[in-house]
C-alpha cells in the first residue's frame, strides 16, 4: 500500500461510452477529471465489430475504432485516461466531503467528485459445465475468440441484440451457426432480426435452451431442450 495519497477534483471509474461522455463534460468544466479504465479498456464496446446506431458514423464503425475517437476526444479536453482497477471506495457522507479510493489495493485517491460508469459484464447462464469449460470452447465474445472457432459449427445462445451481432459474426467465419433462443421470438432491434434471418448458415431455434455443455476437456457439443415439449437434443460442434 503507498503511503502517499494523490487528491484530485473528478475520478471517473470505467472507460466505456458513458465514462468518456462525462470526461468530456467534466474536463470542459475545468474538473480535471481522471479515469482510471478497469481491466477493459474501452468496455464491451471494443468487443462489437459494427455499430451503426451511434450518431456521427454515417458509414458505421467499429467498436474498438468508436472508442479510441472517445479517449481521443477526452484527452483533447485534458482527461487523464490510467490503466487501473478501482478496488474499494469508501464514499464520503457528508455534503462536499471527500471520498476514498483504493486502486489495484495499492495506489490511494481522495476525490472531490466521482462518476462511476463500470457498464456490464457478460452474462453467463450459470451452468456447472459451463463454468467448467470457459476457455475450453465456451466464450462470451466472439470478436474475441471466434479466431479459434473458423469453419466449425457453433452455438450461440440469446435473443437481443448482443447475440444477434455475434451469430452473424461468427456466420462470416464459421461452417454453420445455430442460435437458440429462450422465447418464441427474439428481442433484438428489426434490424438485427432482419440481418440474422437472411444469413444463409445461421439457424435459430425458439423455445429452446442449453440444458448442458458437452464435453470434458474442451466443448464437445449441448445438451438442448425444448421448453415447451421437453424434447432434448444434441447439438454437436466442431
């Protein structure tokens, strides 16, 4: 643990859209802001291979491009943009107090002011196997792995728009894609829907979910069960 305690006006925890929105706000308010970015720099953001719906991208980009035109807009303003892990804060009660930070259990911050902009994480469905095979053939970013996985057949599970965006991802690189989903319909955006239906080697399943992953060393192929029917079937991947 340092001895020494760093004291600064804004800490801005996390490094996605919203934590480079506020950077730019606070630093064009003279708040000095420093953002420390978590282990993601970026966010799940820089997972995305194409965003379409964001303003002032007429043609598209790319997730990971997106991002660094926001730290590059943040550090214009005079963000300080740190690779780190906030690790406790110990949030001041009392109108205009300071707030404590720890960062990596190492590094201590008095801040005037903090935004905390930490987004999401991947959801898992909480299953043993599951678990058991992550990194083993179970991922939760296609962008990321999906390298690993060329011309084979894979399964992906879900219904919004995150599923949709890596099931025609990974349709680009892979032999076939099936994706099952909880429901009777999917919740991703028209557009999302309308790009997975007209992908020749993706298949969806309604009703359908992941009972168990297959396999003892790697991902071997589900386990899936229709919930409305009961009937179970193997879904092998390769």
């Amino acid at each position: 643990m340092s001895n020494t305690t760093e004291r600064i006006k804004c800490l801005i925890i996390g490094s996605g859209p919203a934590g480079y929105t506020a950077a730019i706000y606070a630093a064009r308010a003279d708040m000095k802001p420093v953002m420390y970015t978590g282990m993601q720099m970026g966010g799940q953001l820089t997972t995305t291979t194409e965003v379409d719906n964001f303003p002032g991208y007429p043609n598209g980009t790319d997730g990971t491009a997106m991002m660094e035109d926001l730290k590059n807009q943040a550090e214009r303003f005079g963000t300080e943009v740190r690779f780190g892990m906030v690790t406790k804060v110990d949030f001041s009660t009392e109108a205009g107090g300071i707030h404590k930070v720890t960062v990596d259990e190492s590094v201590l911050i008095e801040a005037e002011t903090i935004i905390i902009s930490t987004g999401a994480t991947a959801k898992y469905l909480g299953l043993e196997s599951e678990q058991r095979l992550i990194g083993g053939g179970v991922s939760a970013c296609a962008t990321c792995d999906g390298f690993f996985y060329r011309k084979q057949d894979v399964v992906v599970v879900g219904a919004g728009d995150t599923a949709a965006e890596e099931a025609t991802y990974l349709a680009n690189i892979c032999n076939k894609v099936t994706l099952l989903v909880r429901k009777d319909y999917m919740r991703a955006s028209k557009a999302m829907q309308h790009r997975v239906n007209k992908t020749a080697n993706i298949e969806v399943k309604y009703n359908t979910e992941i009972d168990e992953v297959l396999g003892d060393k790697v991902v071997e192929g589900v386990r899936a069960v229709n919930n409305q029917t009961g009937d179970k079937e193997v879904i092998d991947v390769t």
